[in-house]
C-alpha cells in the first residue's frame, strides 16, 4: 500500500490484515491513527474512493475481486496489536471495494 504509506503521519500505528471471504474476494483492512484515517479517506470519501479504483484496476488485471477497509485504532490497542507480518487470514463480511 505504497500510496496509503506515502499519505499517513503515525506509520507505527498502521497495519494490514489480508484475507479471503467466503465468496472469494480479498478482503484488505487497514488499521490507522484516527489522525492518518482522515487523511486517508479524504473530503467527502474521495482520496479512499481514488485508492479504492486503484486497487480494482490492478485486481482485474488478474481476475479477482477485493474489499478494502480502513478502521481507526485507539490509543489502548496500539500496545497490543500485532505487527502486520504476525496477522493470520481475516475473513470479513465487508462487500465495499
């Protein structure tokens, strides 16, 4: 997530937890500093809707289908989360893309 890296302000707060729902689709998540969620959604949701064509454009290009979703992480969670490398498979019920 070369773009989202290159938008936020607190990357050790930032995580990606990848996996695959049941219908197939890669299910992308990201985790941000409430700060770097602002930034990345953008005025009126256009900056997430802009990496959101990315990302389907790329997906295409190899025949699968993807949701991504950005989520805030609170003060209290940052100790424990795991490192994105340490994230099994997540399934996620989440359709957007």
């Amino acid at each position: 997530m070369y773009v989202v890296a290159n938008l936020i302000d607190h990357p050790a707060q930032a995580s990606i937890a990848v996996g695959t729902n049941t219908n197939g689709t890669i299910s992308y998540r990201l985790q941000l500093a409430p700060e770097d969620v602002k930034r990345v959604v953008g005025k009126n949701g256009f900056t997430i809707s802009a990496i959101r064509s990315l990302m389907n454009v790329a997906a295409r290009k190899h025949d699968v289908k993807i949701s991504l979703r950005v989520d805030g992480v609170n003060e209290e969670d940052i100790s424990d989360k795991p490192h994105a490398s340490e994230t099994d498979a997540m399934p996620s019920e989440d359709h957007r893309a």
